[in-house]
C-alpha cells in the first residue's frame, strides 16, 4: 500500500540545482566581502533560552509576542529556535569575554532563522540571513565602516537599484518620551487604523509608523518624528556618521519613519529596500544597539550591524536574470563494460583529487544515455573509455562546447585534460 506522502512545512524552502548553487556562491562572495571588513566567523547555536530574544529584542514586539518558535524541553527549559542572531552573538561574546580573548569584536554569520509569520513570496519562516556585528565601539566610525561594509556587499553581488535608508533613534529615555508623544497624537486617530495598529497603539505605538496599509499612513502622514526629540549629544553622533558618509560618496536618504521591529536599537538605523521586492521591501536591515551588551551581563557597552535576508537578496538577482551558476569546467567520464567502469573510477579519482569536478554514470547505462547526462549536467569535457580504447590504452577526449574530439593516452589522461582546462 502507497504511504501518504509528507510534505515541507508551510513557509520553508528545499533548494536543489542552480538555485542552491547560486545560494552558495552567493555565501561565498559576501564572506570574501567581511573578510575584507576585517570581520571573523562566529557559529552560534539555533536553539537559546527563550529570556535571551525576549530581554534583548522586547517584550511587546511581534516577534516576541506572535513570531517566536517556543518549546519546553525535556527537562522543563524554556527553548527558542533563534528568530535572529544579533542576540546569540552578544550572548556569546559576554559568555566566552571574546573581548579579552583576542577572538576581535567583529564578527560575521549566516544561517538560518525562524519566524512564525505569514508565509508570502520574499517571507518564509525558516528563512536565511547573513550578518556581521561590531561589539564594544561606541565611536560613530563603527556605524560607517559598517554601511560601508553594507554597500560593498551589494556593489559585489552586483545589486543596483536598492535604497538605503538612515534614522536617527536615539537613547531609550529620549524614545520613551518620543512614544508618549506619538501614542497621544493617534488616539484621537484610534477608529481610522487597522486593527492590528489599534492594538500596537498600546503595546508598540512605533510600528504604526512603517505599517503599509493605507489608512494608517495617513494618519501617520502629521505624527511627531524622533528626529525632534534626541539629545545634542545623539544628534551629533548621527551628524559625524552622515557626513562622513557623504563625503565617502554614500547615497542614502534620511527616512524619519524606520523604527525597526526590535526594541535593542539606539541612535542610528537603516534598511536598504529594493522595488524588486514588492511590500516585503526590506533587503536588509540593522543598526546600533549600544545597551546591549550591559543588558546581557558584559561591560563595554556599544555595538552596530546588520543582517541581510538571503532569500529576498535572491528573488531580486532571478528577477534580474543574474545568477551566480558554477563557472567550473566539469569532465564527464563515459564508461562501457566493467573494465571501463574500474578505469573510469581511477581516472575519475585522480580527476577530483586534483579539484576537476567530475561526473559518471552510475548505472552502467548505454553510449547515448550517457551522453545526455554529460550534456544535462553541462560537461564541457566527455572522456570516453570503451574495451576497445582500453586494449589500445586511449580513451577519446570529447569537447562537449565545440564538437570536436581527439584521442589520448589512457595514462596521460589527467594531465591532457588539466592542460586544456587550463
Ligand atoms: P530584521 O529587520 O528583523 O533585523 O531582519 C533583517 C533582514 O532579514 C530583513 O531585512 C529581511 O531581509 C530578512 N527577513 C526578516 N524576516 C524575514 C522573513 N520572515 N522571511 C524572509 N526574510 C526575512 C534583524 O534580524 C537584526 N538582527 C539585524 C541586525 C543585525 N541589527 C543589528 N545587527
């Protein structure tokens, strides 16, 4: 009897062929591009003490109150899956004192994420980001080196036409007094919002500021900004990082309205958005968020990064037709009859042992069939091995891209093809 069969949850991806090669060359480019920044690698677990997103992203966000994959384990802990990383690298970073342990204060991820939202094309819940993190610098130059390190990024994965956007938000009582003033400027506007903002108004009047319903953004259109509140002091910290970036050549635009989904950050923020990417336009996103650190038990307060969504950066290549498809040159080696079969393999080790990727046929098809799968699989190389080519120790070397072909000595083989592969 048939099984029923069983499918990916809602909200999660299987990438296979050119698109999980893309993914990885995509991975492979920007971590040349943090490594450049002087950034390092840090891995940390997917799964954290529940208290560790609630204390550090807030109580009241969406993530924390709706988004959140949570679970008692066996022994009765509290377990979330990791709805993002900024978190996990400062726990780590004060857990393990990296700052005394010569580990740096720079450090790059990319991994997995989870958040129970509605599922719709650029937004998934398990989807992927890739980030870096400066901990322990308050100085405004770490918010440039960081938006440099943005723009970079995007210049190397050949992204045009996004946007990016700063704001100043300033420190958390400077916030405190912003959020009064907002909250009593939209009761009088309660009626017109959606119902989600009705219930931000009391748990996060913030967020009623990038809802994208239309009702809401009129009623937004008057509302105090944050800009009219901040300190002097904030106010020159975000002075420094503008115009250092614009003397740097860094197109951005000031955008009074980012107040970002995460309680942690201060002062400065941003989000590149891109049109490719419709209502979910947000590329990547991040900031400073200088208490951080202090609120999870460390002593150097300051801190800046951002996390870039793999996915989305991947829906705006395809619909730009650019892709990021393996370039190698591959062999196919055609093998008939069991004695070409065991030359193949030798040859075919000795192949990939020297990082030529190669491929066979495992099934002992016929001459055409294998053919067909050096031609699916793109080979530009098809290194025949027949009985008769064994007796006479050659094989014939196929170019796949020119439709030619010529004979080779069967121990020859590896060094006549690295000579053509060049
Ligand atoms: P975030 O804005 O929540 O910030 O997420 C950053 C990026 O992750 C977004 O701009 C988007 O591209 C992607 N993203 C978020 N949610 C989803 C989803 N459900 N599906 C697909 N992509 C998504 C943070 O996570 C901060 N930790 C960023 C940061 C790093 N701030 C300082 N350092």
């Amino acid at each position: 009897m048939q099984q029923s069969k069983i499918n990916a949850l809602r909200g999660t991806q299987d990438l296979w062929g050119d698109e999980a090669k893309s993914w990885e060359k995509v991975e492979a480019r920007s971590i040349e591009v943090f490594e450049c920044f002087g950034y390092q690698p840090i891995r940390t677990p997917l799964i954290e003490s529940t208290s560790l997103f609630s204390r550090s992203i807030g109580s009241q966000t969406d993530i924390i109150q709706k988004e959140m994959y949570s679970f008692l384990d066996r022994s009765k802990n509290q377990i979330s899956l990791r709805p993002e990383a900024t978190a996990s690298v400062v726990r780590a970073y004060v857990e393990h004192h990296l700052d005394k342990k010569g580990a740096g204060s720079k450090f790059y991820y990319s991994g997995p994420m989870f958040r129970g939202e509605r599922p719709q094309a650029g937004r998934l819940r398990q989807f992927h980001q890739m980030g870096v993190e400066t901990l322990g610098v308050t100085h405004p130059y770490a918010d440039v080196e960081t938006i440099l390190c943005l723009n970079s990024l995007l210049k190397h994965l050949g992204i045009e036409g996004a946007k990016l956007k700063l704001n100043n938000l300033g420190s958390f009582e400077e916030r405190a007094k912003y959020e009064s003033a907002l909250r009593k400027y939209f009761q009088p506007h309660r009626k017109d919002l959606c119902q989600d903002c009705q219930e931000r108004l009391s748990k996060n009047v913030f967020r009623i500021l990038d809802c994208k319903e239309e009702n809401c953004r009129r009623a937004a259109d008057s509302s105090p900004v944050i800009l009219d509140f901040v300190s002097k002091k904030d106010q020159e910290h975000f002075d420094t990082v503008t115009s250092l970036l614009k003397s740097l050549g860094v197109n951005f635009e000031i955008n009074p309205r980012i107040v970002r989904g995460l309680d942690y950050y201060t002062r400065t923020v941003f989000e590149v958005t891109h049109p490719d990417l419709g209502s979910k336009d947000a590329l990547l996103a991040g900031g400073r968020y200088d208490a951080l650190i202090v609120e999870l038990g460390g002593e150097s307060p300051g801190a800046v990064g951002f996390a870039l969504g793999v996915e989305r950066l991947l829906m705006i290549l395809k619909a730009k037709g650019k892709n990021f498809k393996d370039s190698s040159v591959s062999v196919f080696i055609v093998a008939l009859g069991d004695r070409a079969y065991q030359e193949a393999f030798s040859i075919a080790q000795l192949l990939r042992e020297s990082c030529v990727p190669t491929h066979m046929d495992l099934e002992a098809k016929s001459l055409k069939a294998q053919l067909r799968q050096a031609d699916r699989v793109n080979a530009r190389f098809c290194l025949i091995i027949g009985e008769d080519e064994i007796e006479k120790g050659k094989a014939v070397l196929r170019n796949m891209f020119e439709s030619t072909q010529e004979e080779v000595l069967l121990d020859h083989c590896l060094e006549e093809i690295k000579k053509r592969i060049g």
